[in-house]
C-alpha cells in the first residue's frame, strides 16, 4: 500500500494547482486527463505489486511505480476503450452497459500479467467473465454504493456550507480508496478464474 502514498500526495498537489486555472472547463479537462493518467501508473503499480506477493517474489514500490509508468500509455488507451464501449452500452440500454463493463472489466490486468496486446486483453475479457457478471458487479457494487452514498452527502455539504477544501480533500481520499478496493476485488476475481481455468 506504501505505492498509494506517492501517487495521492502527487493528486491532492495537482488539485490545488488546478484551483488556480482560471478557466474551470480548462482546469476541469486537464485534471481529467491527467489523473485518469495517474490511475493508469497507480493501476499497473499495484497490480504488478498483487502478482509479486502472489507469485512469491516481492517488487521494491519504486520499481513497481517505475514499471507501471513505463506501461501506463497502454492500460490508459485500454482504459478509454473499455469506457467508450460501456458507455455506449449504457446510452443504448442501462443494464447491457453495465454487464458489458463487468465483462471487459479483467481487460487490464490480462494486459499486464499474460503479454496480450491491447485489443486481445479485451477479447479475452469479454470470454474470461463468461459466469462470473453476477460475481464482479455484486462485488463492485456492494463496495461502490455505500462509499458514493457518502460522497452524495459531501456533496450536499459543500453545496449548503463553507467546508469545500476540507469536504474536497476526503471526497478525493474516499474515491482513491474506492479505486484501491476496486483493483484489488478484481484482481482476486482474475486470480481465481485463472485458478479455474488457467488456459483462459
């Protein structure tokens, strides 16, 4: 968890730079962009870090960060594919959305930890989760409601009080650690289909 330390203070540094943007919809962009940027290096840090403790060789949090930056560019265009296509599902029809996000929701880790390109970690995704929809949307959802539950209120809060950089701060914390759980409930659902079926 010590990879989580230098990308949140790197986040909650670029937030306070974005203040400053004089225009919002630019400020607004370039925070998108980047930190869905900085997920991308977290996401290959900590799932690289998951398989070394698993595999049973541990990798040093700088050579994990190092690793997940070299490889972020890929896991970001996988990212904005797999968003793009569960978007589009859920603009058609809500429910088909979220089942086709559950099913290439594996596309990253297959991308990292078996040499797949791209195209092929979604492919074998989409096949991977055959049975397993129900599994990776309860999980998420279980977790995912309650914390946005919370950020809801936040919200509420800064909307009728004087409390926005503090409420901001924890509302960032809840949604880092939201993306922590997320990664690490997937990845225990990849390890285990692996475990069943490791031709997949």
């Amino acid at each position: 968890m010590s990879i989580y330390i230098p990308i949140f203070i790197i986040q909650y540094i670029l937030g306070i730079f974005f203040n400053f943007i004089p225009s919002e919809t630019l400020s607004r962009s370039v925070s998108l962009l980047i930190g869905s940027w900085i997920s991308a290096v977290f996401f290959g840090a900590l799932t690289l870090q998951f398989n070394g403790v698993l595999s049973g060789y541990k990798l040093a949090p700088k050579e994990c960060l190092l690793k997940g930056l070299l490889i972020s560019p890929l896991v970001f265009y996988i990212d904005v594919i797999v968003g793009a296509v569960t978007l589009i599902g859920l603009l058609v029809l809500i429910i088909p959305g979220f089942i086709l996000g559950a099913r290439l929701s594996l596309s990253p880790f297959i991308f990292l930890l078996s040499n797949s390109k791209p195209i092929e970690a979604i492919k074998k995704s989409f096949h991977m989760t055959k049975g397993f929809t129900k599994i990776i949307l309860g999980s998420i959802l279980t977790l995912g409601v309650p914390i946005f539950a919370i950020v809801f209120i936040l919200r509420l809060l800064i909307a009728t009080q004087n409390w926005e950089f503090l409420l901001e701060f924890e509302i960032g914390f809840l949604l880092d650690f939201l993306s922590i759980m997320c990664v690490i409930i997937l990845f225990r659902i990849y390890s285990l289909i692996n475990e069943q079926s490791p031709e997949a």
